[in-house]
C-alpha cells in the first residue's frame, strides 16, 4: 500500500464524493479514482459500490477506515513533531479522556495549572476525546501520554496513578416536583422514563442494580428508557423533558445546563474514574503536574470526593459490583448547594 492511496481513500470517505476528495487533496478527479482502484487492487476486494458518478462506502471500507484514519493521524503527527523539533519546541502533552472527563474536568484542571504559574501550563496540551475503551488503546499505543477514563482500568502496560469515586447525581428539568427536595429517592426515579447510558461494562451495570433493589419485577418491566453514549446527550434530552436521568457527576456540575436541576440521591451508586499513563513510559514533571491538578480539580468540583490509591483498583470493583446502602437520613452530601438554585 502506498500513503497516497490510503489519503485519497480516506478523503473519499470523509468528503463523500470523488470529486470532493480531489478538491480536497488539490488532485484531479481521475487520479483519485485510480488510486483508490489501485487501493482496492492491492487489498482484493471493493470498497466503494459505483453508480455513475455516485459511490457508496461498502461495509469493508467502514471496517478499514477506523485503523487508516488512525494510521494517517499518526503520520500528521510525525510530520508535526518534526516541524517542531526543527524549531526547538517542546513536545506537546497528549491527553485522551472520555467525553465527561474532557468536558467536565480537565478544563478546570488545566485552568489551575496556568493559576499557579506552573511551567506545565506553558506545555503546548493536545485533549482529545474518545470512549473508555478507545482511551486505554491510546495511551497503550503511545497516542496518548495520559489518560482520563472510568473504571475498570485494569490494563498490562497501564500505569494507574490514582482512582477517584463520587456519587451519582439525579438530573431533573427545573420545574419538576422532584427538584424541591435536596435529595431524591431512588424510588421516585424509577417509576419515571429514564434516560441513561448505553454501555453496560461501565456505570450502566451498577445502575441496573440500584434501581433493580428498588422496584418490583413489574415495575422493572414497565420501565421506559432513552439510552444514549453521551451525558451531554442525556442532559439535553431531560432538559427538552423527555424523562429524567441518573448520571455521573462530573458531566452534572463540571458542565451544568440552563433549565437543569441537579441533586444528590438517597442511594450511594458510585462513579469511579482515574488517570493512566503507558507503563513504560517516562513520566514527566508536566505530566505529574497535570495528574495532581486533575486530582485537586475533582475535589473541588465532586462532594463526597474519595481518592482512592491505585492498589485498590480490583477491591473497588468488587466492592461496587453493588449498590451501597442509601445514607442515613437527614444525611446530605451536596451542603455547600443547600442554598444554591437549580443548575
């Protein structure tokens, strides 16, 4: 294969048109046309079904082109690093993160370091983010030097350099009844539409649990949900009040909504996330200074903050396997908010 041949069938498919690639690349439409009739000669077999002058990804080509397109970002990224090690620039500090953590954390992390004039914050910072899964492939690969993400974290050749947990909130549309109160009933949610996140190895399972504890096999059955990858997504849909969610918190109150209400809950349903690095890798005083100010971000931002050292990260998903029993009453894990309003 020839890096040609992968740029111009990565533009086709990102344009979604020949004629679009070949702008794109500063190529005539021919040429595009025969590198990628070249691609698929070297590969055996068609990545675009052909009508006149119309072309349609086959499924081959969706399956090739997540690991082109991350072949071809590789290579912008040598291309880049050389430019800079010819002008004498640092090496940029690469951040992967879920879309919670990148949006709801590492801002208010990256802002404390430039607070306190630590050289780490002059470091030129590439965040981007990616699923649970996705971040653990990049730090291993050496995409990434560090990454944000959710339990479990349980990877050969991560470093896991602290786990933090914090409670689940409730998310409701200002306005609703449940909004009055400092803390909600696990109970009251159940018998409503939830919308909540998709995958099941991650906060999904011990959702499941907790309201499972709190309802009848009836009740169970009956429920309507929204699923969706995204807490930003169930924020916006509880906010157009298509139902109320239960969601990880650093989404909640790290990147709050207008017409949103955020409380605390009656049963403790842990959300555990941490930081890792490549085992193997060096790390560096820019690193650990982001890796602490994360810390001390989420502690400002989380009540009910725990950080956990890195040891106890299989002991942590035994013992979350299941909810918690619900606080004791008159308990409230939100007391610098009694007197705020809904968010």
């Amino acid at each position: 294969m020839e890096l040609r041949q992968l740029e111009a069938f990565a533009a086709v498919m990102s344009t979604g048109s020949v004629t679009a690639a070949g702008r794109v690349l500063g190529r005539s439409q021919p040429a595009v046309t025969r590198l990628v009739q070249e691609l698929e000669a070297e590969i055996g077999y068609p990545l675009f079904s052909r009508n006149g002058p119309r072309v349609s990804p086959t499924e081959q080509a969706f399956l090739l082109f997540e690991d082109v397109e991350h072949a071809l970002q590789s290579l912008q990224q040598i291309r880049r690093r050389a430019k800079e090690i010819e002008h004498g620039v640092k090496r940029p500090l690469h951040l992967l993160a879920t879309s919670a953590l990148a949006a709801g954390l590492i801002p208010a992390a990256l802002a404390r370091l430039e607070a306190s004039g630590n050289d780490a914050a002059a470091s030129q910072i590439h965040l981007r983010s990616a699923s649970p899964e996705r971040v653990a492939h990049g730090v291993l690969t050496g995409s990434a030097q560090l990454g944000v993400t959710s339990l479990p974290l349980e990877h050969r050749g991560l470093q896991v350099h602290w786990i933090a947990e914090a409670p689940c909130v409730a998310v409701l549309p200002a306005g609703d009844p449940l909004a009055t109160r400092d803390v909600v009933p696990l109970a009251a949610l159940a018998q409503r539409r939830l919308i909540t996140m998709a995958n099941p190895y991650r906060l999904l399972g011990r959702l499941d649990d907790a309201f499972a504890a709190v309802s009848t096999a009836d009740e169970a059955a009956a429920r309507q949900f929204l699923k969706t990858n995204s807490s930003v997504n169930a924020m916006a849909a509880v906010r157009a009040r298509l139902g109320v969610s239960v969601l990880e918190p650093v989404t909640a109150l790290g990147l709050p909504l207008d017409g949103l209400a955020v409380r605390a809950l009656d049963t403790h349903i842990p959300f555990l996330f941490g930081v890792v690095s490549q085992q193997t890798s060096p790390f560096t005083p820019a690193m650990d200074a982001l890796c602490n100010a994360l810390a001390d971000a989420a502690a400002a931002l989380l009540p009910g903050f725990v950080l956990h050292d890195a040891s106890r990260h299989a002991e942590l998903l035994l013992q979350h396997a299941l909810p918690m029993p619900a606080k004791p009453a008159g308990a409230h894990p939100f007391p610098e908010q009694e007197e705020e309003s809904p968010q």
